[in-house]
C-alpha cells in the first residue's frame, strides 16, 4: 500500500472557505476527501480478506421445536410448571 502524504489539511480548506477561495477550497477538500475514501476503501479490503481467508460456516441449529427462548416442546412438559389454566 502506498501512503501518499496530504497537501493540505483540514485547517487550509477552513482557512479558504473563510478567505473565499473556491479554487483553494476545491483542492483542498478533494486532497482530503480522497485520502478518506482511500483508507476507507483499503479497510474494506482488510475485511473482505479477513472474512474469506478465515470462513468459518455457521453451525445449523435446529429450531423447529422450541420456542423464542430457546426451551423445546420436551423441557416445557418436562418442566412441570404451571401453564396458567385455573382449574
């Protein structure tokens, strides 16, 4: 990766916006936007590799016989609670 230092700074394009200096401004807002969409870009790429090289598949679970916390049709008859009808 090639690092490329910025010509301008953060303080040059506040310093052309308040001079009204458009050309200034334009030039130091695309040195800086680029150098953020690089980095941005190249941390993407970091992920990407990360995730292909290091996959690991999800485990399958089978959920079709319990309920949204987990507890299966057995464990809540096995349970022995109370299921909420008066008798």
């Amino acid at each position: 990766m090639t690092t490329t230092e910025n010509k301008y700074g953060l303080e040059d394009l506040v310093v052309s916006a308040i001079e009204q200096k458009p050309t200034d401004f334009e030039a130091a807002f695309d040195d800086l936007i680029t150098d953020r969409i690089r980095s941005a870009v190249e941390a993407k790429k970091v992920e990407v590799a990360q995730k292909m090289y290091n996959y690991e598949p999800p485990e399958t679970i089978d959920n079709e016989n319990e309920d949204e916390f987990g507890a299966s049709d057995s464990e809540l008859e096995d349970s022995g609670e109370d299921d909420g009808e008066v008798a």
